[in-house]
C-alpha cells in the first residue's frame, strides 16, 4: 500500500533563479543543494509547513535525461506555460496573495470564489503554473 | 477577482505591508505602536486582525522571524554572538534559552548537527538523491564530482 509521497520534480528552465523563487518568493525551504558535477545539481526545497515533501527543481538539460531536442521542446513547453504542477494550501488566501504579490509573482488570475474552491493561480520564474487554494476553516 | 473581495483588498494590503516590514527589519529594533500606525491601524485592532490572519501575535511573528534567520545563519557556520545580534536579539542569555525553548538544541548544538549535515550531503551526496534519478543523471558514484 502506497502510504505518502516523499518527491516530486518540477522541471525549470534556471535553477539559480528557481531558488530564488522557491526561497525568497514563496517561502521555502532548502532541503538539499548538492553539486554533481560540471553543471550538475541536485537542488530540492520543502514547503515550510512540509519537511518530508522535497520538491526536486530539475534543470532541464541535454544529457543523460534529455537527448537535445527533447530538452528544446521540453523547454519550449515549460516556458509557454504548459504545465501546472500542483495545488499549494495556504491560511488566507487573500493575504498570501497581497504579500506574493508585492513580491513579485505574477498571478494569472487572482482569488476567485469558484464553485468547487477559493483559488488563484501564479506562475514560477520558468513558466509553470500553480494554483493557491485556502484550507477549509471548517 | 469577485467584486465583493475588492474592499476586503485594501485592508489586507495594509496588513501584508506591516508583515513585510517585519520581515526587512527584523534586525533592528522595532516598535509594534510604530508599525500599527504606518498600517493605519490601532494596536489592539492590529495586533488582533494579525493573530486571526496569521494565527500568531505579531511580537510572536517577529520572534519566529529572528529564530528563523538566525537558524540559518548558524547552518552556515556563524559564531553563535554574531548570530544573536545579527537578528535583533538583545542579549545572548535570552537567545540561547529562546532558542533551546524552540528547536530542542542549544545555538551551539544545532550549529554543529548543521555543519555535521552540510558535510555529509557534501561528501556523500547519493545518500540524499533517489537511485532512480541519480541512475537517470548518471550520478552512480559520490566522487564523481
């Protein structure tokens, strides 16, 4: 039986800029910044609230993983927007909202009661996007 | 946005500002009366507003702040007074027992499991990385950096 999950990638286009913007925008935490090699990294962060959870911010690169026209065209898709890679929780959505955005993340559509959540979406520095729900209160 | 969430905005912009301003300054000594005023605040109504909203006083908010920078201050291998000071801390005594209260370790104790750690990912980096995507990266031995 599946019990939790412990990793997940998100495939960005520069991983200096993705720490910043993990760290300094949203909050959180480096969890391990290990060089492999000559322009080798293995970078992850964890939310603040989510030490188990290492969110690997994986550089999309020709090498081992991508042959190069998979790693243009993955990096093409990325950088257009074409993924959405998760659904981050916070406890007010409208004050988390005001305080990244007057650090500068760019919202794509800001908090909207939708029938099924309160929610708004941003974009990461590489063009991924995400949506910004509320815990329940209840 | 729905039009209904439009003046609710204005107040939780002042609010985030206050936060910010926490977060910039908390190196320095600062007066909760003085950012209330800046918000347009009262202290009570703020400091109420900011406890429902972050679930936290804000004098408990800037001392979670200073802890924070602080514990990463000393994961890069700061002397513990430089720490202290270095995040708007007035006395050593008063940090360290702060400090303890919070993590569990003293400064110094968590400064060395820190550098103990920062080491052991430097030095066997595998242990940190699963085999599937080390194997996909070609990353199959610790040295090969």
């Amino acid at each position: 039986m599946i019990t939790r999950i412990n990793h997940v990638s998100i495939f960005v286009l520069n991983q200096d800029s993705a720490h910043d913007f993990y760290v300094n925008k949203l909050g959180f935490k480096v969890h391990t910044d290990v060089t492999m090699g000559p322009g080798q990294r293995w970078l992850t962060v964890c939310p603040p609230e989510q030490p188990g959870l290492e969110i690997t911010l994986m550089a999309i690169d020709e090498g081992m993983m991508f042959k190069k026209d998979s790693a243009e065209l993955m990096r093409g898709l990325v950088s257009k927007g074409t993924f959405g890679f998760a659904v981050f929780e916070c406890n007010d959505l409208l004050a988390t909202y005001e305080e990244l955005k007057a650090k500068g993340v760019e919202f794509t559509k800001p908090p909207t009661k939708e029938f099924y959540a309160f929610e708004a979406l941003f974009k990461d520095d590489s063009g991924n996007w995400f949506s910004l729900g509320e815990k329940s209160k209840n | 946005m729905n039009e209904d969430l439009y003046p609710k905005i204005y107040f939780y912009r002042r609010l985030v500002q206050a936060k910010l301003f926490m977060d910039a300054h908390f190196d320095e000594p600062i007066n909760l009366d003085a950012i209330a005023d800046e918000a347009y605040f009262s202290k009570f109504h703020f400091i109420r507003i900011f406890k429902k909203i972050y679930q936290q006083t804000p004098h408990q908010y800037l001392t979670r702040v200073r802890l924070e920078k602080a514990k990463m201050l000393l994961q890069s291998s700061v002397q513990i007074t430089e720490a202290c000071y270095a995040c708007g801390f007035e006395s050593i005594s008063s940090f360290t027992t702060l400090f303890k209260k919070t993590t569990g370790f003293t400064p110094s104790a968590y400064r060395q499991q820190q550098l103990d750690l920062k080491a052991d990912r430097q030095l066997k980096p595998l242990k940190y990385i699963p085999a599937c995507f080390a194997e996909k990266r070609g990353w199959t031995e610790n040295s090969n950096f």
